[in-house]
C-alpha cells in the first residue's frame, strides 16, 4: 500500500513539472490524472509480481505446502 501511495505522490509531482509550460492552473488539474495512472502503473506492477493466485496469502501456501510434502 505504501508503494502505491508513493507511486501516486511522485507521479502527481512530474505530472505537474511536465505540465508546468501550459500553465499553473493545468499543471495543478492534471497532478490527479497523473497520480492516478502512476498507482495503476504500479499496482499492476505488483499484481504482475504476486502471480495469479490471489485467495491464498504467500505465506499460508507456502506452509500449506511444506506440510502436504
């Protein structure tokens, strides 16, 4: 979650530093837009990392298995 957060932060930052030629009043209104897409960015990061098993934290699977081995 902290990831995510910081994701959002940074990418509302260079989105206002990018937009910052057209005007303060754009750069201000597009900070969410590119917060947004950076947390979406990031979040698919990490489902990306975390496979496609969602039901079963990493920990409880890899216990579960050790047992049945």
């Amino acid at each position: 979650m902290i990831f995510l957060v910081a994701a959002a932060v940074i990418g509302a930052g260079l989105t206002a530093a990018f937009m910052m030629p057209f005007g303060i009043v754009i750069a201000i209104l597009s900070m969410p837009f590119g917060g947004s897409l950076c947390a979406l960015l990031a979040g698919l990061y990490l489902a990306g990392r975390r496979g496609s098993d969602y039901s079963i934290p990493r920990e409880a699977s890899k216990r579960h298995f050790k047992r049945a081995a």
